[in-house]
C-alpha cells in the first residue's frame, strides 16, 4: 500500500465492494479489497441497471464495456397459472426517456473488476482479525495470508450474511424476513422461447425464464415460504423439485437440470434494516447495509450509487472520515427506506399469497388500459420516487 494516501480495506469483491474500491481509489484513496472466493464469482441470475446506478456506470467510464456483455430484453410474455397468456410487456415502455439495461451479475462483477488494476483485489483470502476500538482513528486487521494491515477505514461490503457486522453490530435483529424464498440459476438451455422473457405466475408463486442467447437460459423462481430461514436449505431445494413437477411445460424443463447448475443461488428474500451503517472506521456497503431483494430492482445499483456518493463526500470534506461517513448516510438513508418500504407494499403485489388474491390481481392485470399498467409498473419499480433526484446532495 500506498504510504502517503489514506487506506482503506474492503472485505467482498462483489458489485458493492469493487466499485467501492474504484470510487475510493478515483478520490486519492489505496484500497486493497479482499475476497473469499477464489476468482470473480459467476453467478447467472439477471439484474436490470438503472437510474442513479446506471448514471455512476456511465461516470465510471463503464457504459460500453456493460453495453458488450448486456441483453436487450424486449419483451415479457406473462401467463397466468393455466399457462395463458395475461400481458405483453414491452420494456422500452418502461425505460420511456431513461435506459435500462439488463445484465447477468457475474458479468457486471468481471466489468468492474476490469476496471481496477490486477492487484487491486485479492482473491482467495479474508480478515481473521480487526480491531478497531473507539475513538481511534485506525483499525487493524489482520488477513488470513497473516499480513497484517492499518488502515483508516474498513468496509464490509460482505453481503447479506456479513461477518463485518455480525462483528461490529453484534446482537443488533436487522434481518427482516419478506416471507419468501428464491431460486435463480443459468442453464443450456436450447429450446427457443416465445420471447426474451416468459413468466408463469401461480398464488405464491412466480417463474421468469430469460433468454441469455440461443443455447442458454436463465431462471428464476419465487414462492411464498412464510417460515422461510436460511437454515432450511434442503426445504427450498424440495420446493423448487415441486415447482418443476406442477408447473407448465417450459418451467418443468427448466427445473429438471436446476440442481447441477454452478450458478445457482437459492436463498428468502430478505432484507437489512440496521439504524447505522457506520460504526467509528467501520462502513458497512451494499447488501451487508440494506438489502433491498431483488423485489426492489435497486440492490446493484444502489450499490454502486453508494460508493459514488461515500468517494464524493470523503473529497468533499477532505477525507474527514467521520463527516463523509455521516454525510454518505445523511444523502443514501432516506432513498433506502423509501426503497424498503417499497419492497414491502410492492412483494404481496407481484407474488399474491392467495387464490382471491391472485385472481383480483388478474383481474386488474386483464382490465387495465395497457399504459396504465405501464405507468403503474413504472412506479411500482422505484416507489414513485425520484432516485436520481433525491440522492443529490
Ligand atoms: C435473483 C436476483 C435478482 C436481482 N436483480 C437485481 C436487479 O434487477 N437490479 C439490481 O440493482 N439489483 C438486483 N439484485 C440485487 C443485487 O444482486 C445485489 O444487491 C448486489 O449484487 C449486492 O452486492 P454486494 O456486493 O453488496 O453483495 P454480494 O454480491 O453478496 O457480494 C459480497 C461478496 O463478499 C464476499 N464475502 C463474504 N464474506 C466474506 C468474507 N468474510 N471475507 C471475504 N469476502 C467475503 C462474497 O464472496 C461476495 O463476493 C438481484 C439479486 C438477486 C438475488
């Protein structure tokens, strides 16, 4: 590292923590990023990019090299539970006036990593031991290669299950269960689809499957699992056998090889709600802060609006790290609540618990002008507010 710069260590090389590490390094900072895996983390599940998220991208340089490996999803042919079709989504509907772009998580990960030199991150390794006591301007760490490091500030950006705040916000109930469970993976896949994206949905449960070229689709499940915890692992894997053995036709062939697919994530939604992201020299970014779920749409993004905003604050106060970390908070922290409470009104909407449910939704679905539907899915992704305008400080 770097002497005369102020140093930061961040544990996760996920989307939080690389764009972390650019973002710091682009305000003067040497940030070395440290992550467990051994190599980028590929992981097939579809995410769509915009608003804020989408505008730090592009001030990142980085619109093209996402343009490259990014999908253009047209359209998505919904149906209802007896395999009906219910409504034609056009997505240039949605992005009217502002892009969308919709790219596979690994692939987003390998673009920012690109975008940081080859020693930026070390893969293959993990903290063993911080300290960083009250009132003192530096934490200590130690890694697990046994180097150990000072630096000025240390940032979980470790993910939903995060060490670094199980640590720092130890005893602290910030999960909050939505009630449902997920499953996402990419597989070979041949069969053409009737359009880049089909969904089945059925009470407490919903089935996307994306188009990623000819030979490869990606899935996604969600159903409604009340008890869900992460503990019962072998419950969701039984779940997502059931899906495939009720389902139409496309959903039964897309399950069937879900158990050998490398991709696969299978997790609840759920989502973090701490009181503080900052303890002393401790940041926590991204999903380790305030999962959103992928109900949100945001998680990505904000993620990297995140680490704009934290760059811009610790220049703007000439790296007065206890200012920049309240003012990073100050700015994000009204966008994110907006965001969860969203979330919540927004999940029982998508995924209706039961059959009356269900069928009014539908109904709704089948009686709406197609651009009030438009305009409701609109608000529906962003909680009517303005990301891009209220994140400006
Ligand atoms: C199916 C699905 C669809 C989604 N769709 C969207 C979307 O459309 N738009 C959007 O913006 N967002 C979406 N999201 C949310 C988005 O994917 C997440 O919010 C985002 O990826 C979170 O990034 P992160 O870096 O905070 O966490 P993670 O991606 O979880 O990264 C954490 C990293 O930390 C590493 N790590 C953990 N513990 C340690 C440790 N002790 N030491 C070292 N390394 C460690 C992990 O290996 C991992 O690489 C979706 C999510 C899912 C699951």
């Amino acid at each position: 590292m770097d002497s005369k710069k102020p140093k930061a260590l961040i544990v996760g090389a996920g989307i939080a923590g690389l764009a972390a590490a650019w973002w710091l390094r682009k305000a003067g900072w040497d940030a070395a990023v440290v992550e467990r895996s051994p190599a980028v983390r590929d992981g097939g599940y579809m995410m769509s990019l915009s608003g804020p998220g989408l505008e730090t991208i592009k001030r990142m340089g980085l619109f093209d090299k996402v343009s490259e490996v990014a999908h253009r999803l047209r359209e998505n042919i919904m149906h209802d539970q007896r395999g009906h079709e219910m409504l034609r989504l056009q997505y240039e509907d949605f992005h009217g006036g502002t892009e969308g772009t919709a790219i596979c998580r690994g692939d987003l990960a390998r673009v920012l990593r690109e975008a940081l030199p080859d020693d930026a991150v070390r893969y293959g390794e993990t903290v063993t031991e911080i300290t960083a006591d009250d009132g003192e301007d530096k934490v200590h760490a130690t890694l697990s290669s046994g180097e150990k490091l000072t630096v000025d500030l240390l940032i979980g950006a470790d993910g939903i299950r995060s060490s670094i705040r199980d640590r720092f916000w130890k005893g602290e109930d910030c999960l909050e269960q939505l009630g449902y469970s997920y499953a996402a993976y990419d597989i070979a896949f041949a069969k053409k689809l009737q359009a880049d994206c089909v969904s089945f949905n059925c009470p407490g449960y919903l089935a996307t499957v994306y188009s990623l070229g000819e030979d490869q689709k990606a899935a996604l499940h969600i159903w409604r699992n009340p008890q869900a915890g992460p503990q019962d692992r072998e419950n969701k894997m039984e779940a997502v056998h059931k899906i495939g053995a009720n389902g139409p036709a496309l959903v039964t062939e897309v399950v069937a090889p879900f158990e050998t697919a490398s991709s696969l994530v299978i997790d609840d939604l759920t989502m973090v709600t701490l009181k503080r992201w900052s303890k002393g020299r401790v940041l926590l970014l991204g999903d380790s802060a305030h999962c959103l779920t992928l109900i949100s749409g945001q998680g990505a993004c904000m993620a990297v609006a995140s680490a704009e905003i934290l760059a811009s604050e610790l220049m703007k106060t000439n790296n007065d790290v206890a200012k920049a970390l309240a003012n990073h908070e100050k700015r994000l922290r009204p966008v994110i609540q907006s965001l969860q409470a969203h979330t919540r009104k927004i999940a029982p909407v998508y995924i209706p618990a039961g059959a009356l449910k269900y069928h009014l939704r539908n109904l709704f679905l089948r009686a709406m002008p197609y651009s009030w539907i438009v305009s409701w899915y609109k608000k529906s992704a962003t909680g009517e507010i303005d990301l891009t305008q209220a994140l400006k400080d």
